[in-house]
C-alpha cells in the first residue's frame, strides 16, 4: 500500500466533503433537528407504556342544579388509579368504539368505572400486565373480554411493517438513481437525445411501481402462507391503496431529487422525510391519545394515510368509500408532488 496515493485520496475526498456547504451544513443540521424534534415531540414527565380506555359517565341526564351537584360529587370521587404515572388514558363516550379499539391493540385495557368493569384482549401481551396493575388496587371489577374479531399484534403491525419498506423502496429507489444519472452526466446525455423530460420521468415512476408492487406482492404472499394474516377486507381495495400510496411516494422522492447531484445531501433530504413517517405514521404504535397537534402532523404524511387506508381494509374490512378520505388525500399528494417534481426537473446540475 502507497501511503501518499493513499493520503491523497483521503485528503481529496474531505476537501470535497468539506467544500460542498449544503451537504456539510446538513449533516450538522439534521441531528440537531432530531433532537430537538423528539424532545419536543415526546416531552413530559416519561412517556406512557400503557393506553388504558375509560367510560365516561353517561348517565347523568338530570336538569339544572342536581346535575351540577352530581357532577361535582363524580369529580371528588375520582379513582386514585387515573393518577398512575407512566400510563395514558383516554375518555371514550361509545362502548362499542373502546370495545374495538381494544380488540385492534389501539388500547391496552376499557375500565367503566361507574358498572365496576372491565375488559382485556387476551392476545395482547400489554393487556395482560396492565391488567395486573390495575387489579392491585381494584379487585372487586369484573372481568369481560373484549367483544368483537380480535387480531394478533402481527396482523395489526403488518401494514405498517410493509408500508415501511415500500417508503424506503420508494423514496431512496427514485431519489438515489436520478440524482447519480445526474451526477454521472448520463441525464446530459439523454438530453441530447429524442428523449422528452416527461417520458423519462414517467419511465421511472412506472419502473420503481411495477418493482414495488411486485416485490410487496410476493412478501406478502409468501408470509400469508406462514403466518395466515388475518383479513376482512377486500384484496383488491388493499391492492388499490397499497399502489396509491407507492405511487405517492415515489412522487416525493422525484421531488427530492429533480435538481440535486449531490447523493449525501438528497440522502439527509430523504432521511428528513422517512424518519418523521416512520415514528408518526402509526408504524410501530397507535396514534391514540397523542396530542393534537402531532396527529395534524401526522396528517400531511403520506405513509399515515397509506398505513390507515390498508389496516382498515384488513383488521375492518373497510371498503373503497369508508376510505374514501385516505384515497382523497394519496390523490392530492401525489397530484402536488408530480407537477412539482416535473416543473423543477433538470437535465443538467444542480443551479
């Protein structure tokens, strides 16, 4: 080994790190903005481990001062346990909506305080403990189950599971490729040829969908199989969504990529995009009772209405119409990303 030829090469490829300011500012920039993000974001005295549902009362149809009375004397009487740390609860007024959103994982337990109840989902390993903590304060309840076709944690995570990887498929697949044609001088080859910028840029969202939808279809298949995926639905409105919320996607990472030749800053770019879609897309863990704010958030990204779109279709058998809001906003999206993506489309560098 050359030890100069070495060094030189070394030293070459820092000054270029170095010199290029929007990819040096960004990976100064980016972890600092993570940071302070999900200190914002998750800020507070420890995050909730637990979601546990409680039944308001509904009772109290009294007029006038005896309903003020009543409702003074509930609020003196409130259980000790709605002050355990580390647990987030969340009022529901419909019995039937906690019952679902118990049996699809959403919570971890339904109290009704008022009847002496509650209901667990006995496939759900967090119900399971939560139950046991709750049950050290409060054994005299009676123990339901949650009524309704409960799902494993599997079934539940599934569409998030594959939306993930569709997102990375998506974004990175698109983004990457444009931008190293572009630094390689191959698009300002193209240029020179018949070749329109709107067929190139079709050729490659068709290209990276077909591959995609390919890809997530024999994934699919073959882990059915395996594990038999629970699904109410129709596989063809899954179908639908699923190559909606692609297609959205790859819109975005042409719009990343329309104008850039540097790799490193669209992959901080594209860093920027799935990370937020990865923790606030109901991926991993459900959206209920977060703040409202973050679930307005959550509404401008696109894996959020994918994730949503398939995980009703599969877990409620939600048809084309009871999605009908997801499908709106894919539509929207991508239509906004596309004429974007191809209005700001160079051949040449990045100006």
């Amino acid at each position: 080994m050359n030890f100069k030829r070495f060094y030189a090469v070394f030293k070459a490829r820092n000054l270029e790190f170095i010199r290029e300011k929007s990819t040096l500012g960004w990976n100064i920039i980016f972890p600092a903005f993570l940071l302070v993000a999900f200190a914002v974001i998750f800020s507070g005295d420890g995050q909730a481990v637990y979601k546990i549902g409680v039944l308001q009362d509904n009772i109290v149809k009294q007029a006038g001062e005896q309903a003020l009375e009543q409702v003074a004397r509930q609020a003196k009487k409130k259980p000790v346990f709605l002050q355990t740390k580390h647990i987030n609860f969340i009022e529901y007024r419909n019995k039937s909506l906690a019952q679902l959103k118990l049996s699809q994982h959403n919570i971890d337990l339904l109290i009704d305080f008022n009847e002496q109840k509650y209901w667990v989902n006995e496939t759900s390993p967090k119900s399971y403990l939560v139950e046991k903590i709750f049950l050290a304060e409060h054994l005299s309840f009676s123990r339901l189950l949650a009524t309704g076709n409960k799902i494993r944690y599997v079934d539940w995570a599934l569409p998030g599971i594959l939306g993930m990887n569709m997102m990375f498929s998506c974004l990175f697949g698109v983004g990457y490729v444009i931008v190293r044609y572009r630094k390689n001088s191959v698009l300002k080859r193209l240029k020179a040829t018949p070749l329109s910028a709107f067929e190139f840029v079709s050729a490659q969202l068709m290209s990276r969908l077909f591959l995609v939808m390919s890809m997530i279809v024999i994934v699919y298949t073959g882990c059915n199989y395996i594990f038999d995926f629970y699904m109410l639905g129709s596989y063809f409105d899954l179908f639908l969504i699923a190559t909606l919320g692609a297609f959205t996607l790859i819109t975005m990472g042409l719009l990343v990529a329309c104008r850039s030749k540097s790799e490193e800053l669209t992959g901080g770019l594209l860093n920027v995009l799935s990370w937020p879609m990865i923790v606030l897309s109901g991926v991993w863990f459900s959206l209920e009772g977060a703040p409202h704010s973050v679930k307005v958030f959550a509404e401008f990204l696109p894996l959020t209405h994918l994730v949503a779109g398939a995980r009703k279709v599969i877990t409620e058998g939600a048809s084309l119409v009871d999605i009908s809001y997801h499908i709106t906003a894919l539509l929207v999206m991508s239509t906004v990303f596309l004429s974007l993506g191809s209005y700001l489309f160079s051949w040449n560098a990045e100006r």
